[in-house]
C-alpha cells in the first residue's frame, strides 16, 4: 500500500508528513518556507523534495491537507450578554478553529460595522437570545450588517424564534441558518456551529485564500490547522476502537505571534461542596492568546510576567532581557545559538508564555464564608486532575529544557486559585506532527493514535511538580 | 401559547439549596418555563439570564438574613440593562431577628420589589402571585 501525504499549509511554512499507514511507520517530516503571495504549490514542492531527499522518492495514495495561510480563518462574533451567548459564540469559533478578531455582545452600533468593514472577516457568526428568547439584539444587529455592504457569508446561530427573520433581512447574502449556540440558558449547543464553519471554510475559503491550486494536487479534507490539531488531540486523549487513548490532556502550542491552549477535560466539580459560576465550559476548549508569543507578542509575554521574573529566570541583567526583547521583537526570525544569551532569554520567555497562556485557559476557584462555612466557587475549567501535557511550537522543540519550560504549564503555590494540573507527564511533539495525525485521524484513527502516542513519548518524558 | 419564563435561584453567599429546587419542581409543574441559577447566585446573574432568554419576572430567594443588603440596588441595575418594569419578587427569610413583615415588605417594595413573601410561604401562594402579575389570570 502506498504512503498517505499530510500537508500543512502555514503562513510562514509548508510543512508536509508521510505516514506508510499499513506499518504504521512515519516515514519522514520536511518543511520550507513559503508566502501565499509567491505560490502555494512552488512552497509544497519544495518541502517535498526535500522530504523525498530523506525518504527516496515516494508515490502516495492519497494527499490531506489542512490551512492555516493567509492569516487563517479570520471570524468575527456577535451575540448578546458577553458571558453568555456571546462566549457561546466565541467558543464555538475557536473550536473550529478559527483567529476570532472580534466578538462584539448586545448591539451592534454603528462603529462596529465599521470595524467590521476594516477586519472584513472570512465568517461573521451571528448569535443572541436562548431559543424562545430574546429576538431583539440578534434582529437588530442583521439589520445592521444589512446595511453595509460585505461580500462574507453569515452564519447565524441565535434564537431560533428569529432565525429566518435574520435571514430574510440578510436577503442578497451568503446565509447559514444552524441550532442555536445556546438553546437553553447555561447550556452550551456548539458543535452544529462549528460544523458549519468548517463546510463554510472548505467551500469557499479555499478558494478566496489561494489555495485553489493546491486544491488540485491534494486528495481532501481540507480544515483550518487549529481544528486539526484539535482533532489530533481529542483522539489521542480518548482513544479509539482498537487504541487507547492517554486520557485527560492539556496541549500548548507556543508560536512567534500567538500561543494555543487545548484542553480534552471535562473539569466541572469535584465534590459537592463546590458551586460553579458561569457558562459550563466545552469538554474540547481551545483558547489563543494573541498577546503571548516568542517573537511577534514578546511584549506581552513581559506585559503578564513582568521583567524581573524574566530576568531572574534567565539569569540575564534586566538590562541585557530589554536589549535582546527589542532585537527579537523587530528580527523575528531569529534563532538562538545554543549556549547563548539569547537562548537563556528564549527559555524564561517560552516558560512565561505557557504560565500565562495556561492560567488564563484554566479556571479559578474562589473561597468563600458563608454562614455555613467555607464554600468553594469554580469558573471555569478544573484541570489539576490532568495528567498529560503536550507541549510544541519551535521554541519547546529546539530546546533541550523542554521540561522545565513545560513545568510552568502546572499548577504553583504563587497562584492557588488556579486550576491547572497538579502533577502531569510532559510530552514533547518534537517533529511536528499534531497537525498531520489530526488529518490522518480522519482516515486511519488507529494509525494516528500509534504514532502520536510513539512520537509523543518518545523525546523527553518526564513527570514535573513545579510547586 | 408560549410559557412564560421565570428566573430564580438564592442571592448571595447563600447555599442553602433544597428550597430552591423545591420552588424548580413547584413553577415548572404550575407551567413555566424556569431557569434555575441555583445558589450563590449575584444580582448580575440574574440579569444577565433574564436578558438573554427574555424572561417574564425574577424570582430571588435568600435563606440566610440578609437578603435586604443581596438585594439593593436590583431594581436600578435590571432598569440599566434594559428590563425596564421586570416583576421582581423576593422570599425565605429574607431578613434577621422578629421584626413585622410589613415593615420589612414595604422596605422591599420601597427597593422596587413588586413582592415579598415572609418566611413559611407555600409556592401555591407565590405561584398565584406570579400568575396575577404576569396577567395570566384567565388561563389559571
């Protein structure tokens, strides 16, 4: 049986994995660098000769592929009370896999749609009201987008009692009705979104992001990247029919601009004597901080962690911590030299990356007197019964301290109140992979669960208490 | 004929929970539709769920005396988010030691409650209240 061919589309690289899936075997991973602008296939052919220089030249059966280029799957969000149906929505996208660039809650005003205009987004998801509910917002804010003009299509996934309403009066456009992202109030209906997101994205986002091309060569499912890794990491904490998966899992990829968090947990309470407050959180959550990255974002990582905690874990003089953030900041491709200031730096700045990124995906617990006692109160997700880390992204690969740096993912007495894992394996995607067995998995689950749990394991584990 | 849709749940840093489901059952089987916040439940809370499901009256509970602090400046915030004219009803022990409800009712009608119920009410008696402010009378 011949070879199966995954190809990542990225911003920057053409990334591209065979897998001889009757052995089971990975055969070769190979990258190169590429620019939508240039040509999209010059970059695959490329990253294939290269991967056939390693491997000999290979014939495959059957080409996936999944995209991140062009600035992925821009979204924008519109929903009603910001906790409620409007996080809803913001969920639902991330979970997709798309950039949300804006997620607007009641009203749409009139310097919304021009943001709107300006970001012009690939999907605009449209919600508000639980079904049976509020109809106002979701009916004024498509009267508003009615009148502006866009060429993007619209899903609305909002009270049902006004669903074709919202459609009529976006008459003309590109409408998607779907179920509600929350039909009952607290509870959480995302997946019939998410769904249509990813058909949207196929459809007509490969096309509009020159991609059509390489559409061609390849065989199918195309998604955006997050959703695959998405994908990859669901399987590989819950398993599959004649595979095991390695159970609850908490997944971190730190890049130049922006740094993902996934988590497969289902984190509600523990015990009784908690009370959880907010929105129940998705079983698969999948947050991006936009701020928090090595090269692009490295303001914002000192923004969170501040300089002497970047200096003292560097061991550099704040002074030199500056110097390097500004080079960094304006060379963005810069790699570190091993031994050298820079990779000191690297190594506090990726460590504080995962902290941040981490804390804010992880819930909180509050301790509250009450007349009965100590009362707990949760938002958001408990993740310290978490076991398994999984860390990628450049900066974790190329260094050998990947487990210290992935240590700070864990729970820390300087922050009590958050609820991140309490001890857990760290395992390192040091080929880049999670991406490739998320579109495997589409094909051969068995397969992709093998390998990730082979390549996973394979460099650096270890268990971690960072107390 | 659409439901109408009741908000409860207890106020403020009260877990006292079984009256609360029992009020749940009681609304649901006299035909609302209810949402239940459960406990510890703040005034935002509620607001924020009456907004998005359009809800036809908040109903507070408190069970632990001090209700009349939980329960100030509601009417205020429901007017700022746009529930203009929302029934609020308010019940439990809603406030400590032997005073006369009808001092204390007057100071929660006074704080913008459209009711308030003394401690030992039956939910017959606040269903029927519900029922005469929402102008559902004639179905009853």
């Amino acid at each position: 049986m011949k070879p199966v061919l995954l190809i990542d589309f990225g911003s920057t690289y053409t990334k591209v994995t065979a897998v001889d899936v009757e052995q089971g075997v990975l055969l070769g991973t190979a990258d190169s660098y590429t620019t939508v602008e240039s040509d999209i296939g010059e970059g695959l052919n490329n990253a294939l000769a290269k991967l056939h220089s390693k491997t000999g030249e290979l014939e495959y059966q059957a080409r996936y592929a999944c995209s991140s280029a062009a600035g992925g799957l821009k979204m924008i969000t519109s929903g009603l009370v910001p906790e409620l149906t409007a996080e809803a929505a913001r969920q639902a996208s991330l979970g997709a896999g798309a950039k949300v660039l804006k997620v607007f809650s009641f009203q749409l005003t009139e310097d919304d749609l021009e943001e709107i205009r300006a970001i012009r987004p690939d999907i605009f998801l449209l919600v508000g009201g639980t079904d049976g509910g509020n109809t106002e917002c979701i009916l004024h804010n498509a009267r508003m987008l009615a009148s502006i003009d866009f060429d993007f299509p619209v899903i609305i996934a909002g009270n049902r009692t006004a669903a074709r309403e919202c459609e009529r009066i976006l008459a003309g456009h590109e409408v998607h009705v779907t179920e509600n992202v929350m039909p009952k109030f607290g509870v959480l209906n995302i997946e019939p979104a998410r769904k249509k997101i990813r058909e949207i994205f196929l459809g007509r986002i490969i096309r509009a992001k020159g991609l059509s091309k390489a559409a061609e060569v390849i065989s199918g499912i195309l998604m955006p990247t997050p959703s695959a890794v998405m994908k990859a990491m669901r399987l590989l904490a819950e398993g599959c029919e004649g595979e095991e998966g390695i159970g609850d899992l908490i997944a971190v990829d730190v890049g130049g601009a922006t740094t993902d968090i996934y988590s497969m947990a289902d984190g509600m309470p523990q015990d009784a004597s908690t009370v959880y407050k907010g929105l129940p959180e998705p079983y698969d959550k999948r947050t991006v901080e936009g701020d928090i990255g090595m090269r692009y974002s490295v303001r914002g990582i000192v923004d969170a962690a501040g300089i002497t905690r970047i200096s003292r874990l560097s061991g550099l003089k704040p002074a030199r911590c500056e110097e390097l953030i500004g080079l960094i900041s304006s060379s963005t491709d810069m790699i570190p030299e091993p031994g050298s200031d820079l990779e000191k730096l690297d190594f506090a700045l990726a460590s504080m990356a995962i902290e941040t990124a981490v804390a804010r995906h992880a819930g909180t617990m509050e301790e509250t007197y009450t007349l009965m006692g100590l009362t707990y109160v949760q938002s958001g997700k408990d993740l310290r019964q978490v076991r398994q880390v999984i860390v990628t992204g450049g900066s974790l690969i190329r260094t050998s301290r990947t487990g210290e740096i992935a240590a700070h993912a864990l729970a820390s007495a300087a922050n009590p109140m958050s609820l991140r894992p309490l001890k857990a394996d760290i395992r390192v995607d040091r080929k880049y992979i999670l991406a490739a067995m998320g579109l495997l998995s589409e094909y051969y689950p068995v397969t992709a669960l093998r390998l990730m749990k082979k390549e996973l394991e394979y460099d650096g584990y270890s268990e971690q208490t960072n107390s | 004929m659409k439901k109408k849709v009741l908000v409860i749940g207890v106020i403020g840093a009260d877990v006292h929970a079984v009256g609360n489901r029992i009020l749940y059952h009681a609304f649901t089987e006299a035909g609302f539709e209810v949402i239940n916040l459960g406990v510890m439940v703040s005034q935002e809370e509620y607001i924020a769920a009456a907004i998005e499901s359009a809800a036809d009256a908040i109903v507070v509970s408190s069970l632990y005396g001090q209700g009349e602090l939980d329960c100030r400046g509601m009417r205020e915030k429901c007017d700022e988010a746009g529930l203009k004219g929302i029934p609020l009803v308010v019940g439990g022990n809603i406030v400590i030691g032997k005073q006369k409800f009808e001092d204390v009712e007057k100071r929660f009608k006074a704080m913008g409650f459209d009711r308030a119920f003394p401690p030992g009410t039956t939910p017959e008696t606040t269903i029927e209240a519900l029922r005469e402010l929402l102008g559902m009378e004639e179905e009853a």
